[in-house]
C-alpha cells in the first residue's frame, strides 16, 4: 500500500478510505499478549525463573519477524520455563497483567453490533481462558502448558486442532469460523502486533495493527500507535 493518512495523531488508515461501519463486519479476531493485554505472558513467566531477559530477546526477535520460525521458538522458550509453579503463574496473572485500555469498549462495542468475537494466541490457555470469561470473547484458540505437581514442565500439550497456535494455526481458525458463521473473511477484522498475526490479517476484511512491530504496522490496513484498542472506532462507525 503506497499511500497513508494520518486521521489523528497515532492513527493511521491505508488502503481504503474511512468511514467503514462497525455493522458490515460480522467477526473480529484478537491476539491476545501485547494487544489485548498489556503484557507477553511467555516472558513474565520466565521471570519467575531468572531468565526474563533470555526469553524476551527470543520474543522480540519472534515478534519482529527476525525469527521466522514461531513454533521452534516458542519451545525454546516454553523448555526455559522448567520447573516455574502454577503459583508464580497466578501471581503473573495477579499482579501483572492487565486489559490494555479500550479492550473492553471495543469488544463490547462489537459485541454490542452483533459480531462474534475470537480470541487467538500465540499465548497459553491459562491466561486466554480468563481473559475469554472477563471479556465474554466467544472462541479462542491458544497454547496448553502441562503442567506435573503443580509445577512447568518445560512442554507444551498437543490439543484436537494441532500442536501449537502458530501464525498459519491463527489464519486458519479466522477462515474457519468464517466458514462456520456462513460469512466471507471479507466480513472479519483482524487485530494484532506482531508477525505472527500477519497471516490471519492478511485475509481479514480489515487489519488493524495496535502499537505493533514495524513489519506489521507498514502492512496494516489501520495502524493505532497512540491510546487505546477503542480507538479503532474512530473508524468503523
């Protein structure tokens, strides 16, 4: 996409001209670590276990698009959770995690017009289930810890769909609910940051790119770079 407008400061909109109704879209389909919430779980997990800084470099890079491999990467980051207990787990999920601003406007918004919405994560289901519950999110697709006394075990459970909830896993869920609810993926918005969220945004009807990595902000169809996750209503009215 050749051509940008800035509508406001921090939003930037590319390849269509605005408004769009929230009503024309029927799905929306979140990432949740660093979009919906404010924190990448994988990473204050490890915290707990004195390598932070390790496994946030192996996310950044992931994120980034330097690592193009997403499920090598996240076993080698889930094998350096070793041994961190459920316990630290809920503390992450306690005391540091939270929604990022305008997550429940524009979920409720969209609910509110008769959209489903979809949660899909590179993440793990210990934090994509509650956030489901808070949110009232009706699907959501995300990677299972196991977990032996109480305790990581450094690997990740196989589930009915696959292995692991990568970017390819993401794209094909969004095309599968589309299918499921009888509508065109044209009809989906996709919401994300990072490079995995690329494949399920680029057959989404609407991208949108929230205070995402540069590789996804430039493919984008709505960039939002300042404020909060509602501000996508500033363009779907």
């Amino acid at each position: 996409m050749s051509s940008s407008v800035e509508t406001s400061t921090g939003l930037t909109i590319q390849g269509f001209t605005p408004p769009l109704r929230l009503h024309d879209f029927k799905l929306i389909a979140f990432d949740m670590d660093s979009t919906l919430i404010n924190i990448e779980c994988v990473d204050e997990i490890a915290d707990a276990a004195g390598r932070k800084a390790e496994v946030a470099a192996i996310t950044e890079a992931t994120m980034r698009g330097e690592i193009t491999d997403f499920k090598e990467s996240l076993r080698r980051r889930v094998a350096l959770l070793k041994g961190v207990s459920v316990a630290s787990m809920e503390q992450v999920y306690a005391q540091r995690l939270q929604l990022n601003p305008g997550a429940a406007t524009l979920v409720a918004a969209c609910k509110a017009a008769g959209m489903k919405v979809l949660l899909v994560s590179g993440g793990f289901t210990f934090f994509a289930d509650r956030i489901c519950d808070l949110l009232h999110i009706d699907a959501s697709r995300s990677n299972l810890l196991e977990v032996v006394d109480g305790a990581l075990t450094g690997r990740m459970l196989d589930q009915p769909w696959g292995d692991i909830c990568d970017g390819e896993e993401k794209r094909k869920m969004l095309l599968q609910t589309c299918e499921q609810l009888g509508i065109a993926p044209s009809q989906a918005i996709a919401m994300g940051d990072g490079a995995n969220d690329l494949p399920m945004m680029g057959v989404a009807g609407l991208s949108v790119a929230y205070h995402a990595k540069p590789a996804v902000r430039a493919q984008a169809m709505v960039a939002i770079d300042a404020g909060g996750l509602d501000r996508l209503l500033e363009v779907l009215h």
